[in-house]
C-alpha cells in the first residue's frame, strides 16, 4: 500500500482482453470458489484496456476475496464487463447483505472495515484495489443493489492503438 501511495509502483501496461484477466483471477481462486456459481459477461467485441495484468488480477481477486467472505456459502457472484471507445468497466456483484448505508466510499480507506465485518483482514484490500485503479487513470466505485448485495465496479481507459507512422 506504501508503495501504491509514493508512486514506487511500476506499471508494465500492455493491451489486454479484460476477458483473459478475469479468467486468470478465475483460475488463481480455483478451489476456494468452492461450488459457488460464478457467472461472466463479457461482450466479444470488448477493446482492450492498457494495464499491468497482474495488478488487474489482483484487483479482482480481492473483490472476489471479499464477496466470498462476506455472502452466505452458495450465493452466487457475477461479473460484467461493458465498454465504450474510451473505458471499459468492469463489475464484480454478490447477493450477500450489502455495505453499511452511506459508507459505499469509506470501504476504500485504508483499514476500514465495517462493524459488520466479520472474520480476518486488516481493512486494506479495498484500498489496494483503488491505488492500483487510481494508478492506470481509472476509478473504482461501490454501490448497493435494490435486490440485496453490493456491486464493485471499476472502470479503465481503453487501450488505444498507436497510429501507424506515415508512408512517404
């Protein structure tokens, strides 16, 4: 986190299928998700986004992490994944009891934890998820659903190609 905040952090962007990242964040989980349902949605024709892969991984498994923490065993988690020309947003959402109301922004600070949460954790994952999305220009954001459970999402700017230099 120390170094997320001094800019010590180097970031190895290259274009990735937001896709490819999620199913590696899939993967590394892989026996803790248990036979919890895990459903995806993610249009093929999605762009790219220009990040350091391993980062965005860690960022979804800590919003993964957590929604395997705090929802009852069996509940399912979706993830979703829409874009425009300029960002990609990414949406991690459970059916657990939600975030505390009006405390959606506070889960972000840095050791943070609601009087709900039960069970480990410092209160630094979610502040991690934000320093790694604040670090590739993006932004990462809570809210509650109507129907119970909270969403993640996180959105990042698209990978734009580099024009080819011209002919002459």
């Amino acid at each position: 986190m120390t170094r997320l905040e001094s800019g010590a952090v180097q970031l190895h962007r290259e274009p990735h299928p937001v896709e490819e990242v999620i199913g590696a964040a899939l993967n590394r989980l892989g026996k803790r998700l248990g036979d919890r349902r895990v459903t995806t949605r993610v249009p093929p024709d999605l762009p790219s986004v220009l990040i350091d892969d391993v980062l965005i991984e860690q960022v979804l498994v800590n919003l993964l992490d957590n929604a395997l923490k705090y929802t009852p065993p069996g509940t399912p988690i979706a993830i979703a994944a829409t874009g425009t020309d300029e960002r990609v947003t990414v949406e991690v959402s459970d059916r657990g009891p939600g975030l505390p109301r009006g405390e959606e922004d506070r889960v972000f600070e840095k050791f943070y934890r609601p009087e709900s949460a039960k069970g480990p954790g410092a209160g630094l994952g979610l502040a991690i998820c934000r320093g790694i999305i604040d670090a590739h220009g993006g932004r990462i954001w809570a809210q509650n659903l109507p129907e119970g459970g909270v969403s993640f999402f996180f959105s990042l700017p698209v990978a734009t190609p580099v024009p080819a230099p011209p002919h002459g």
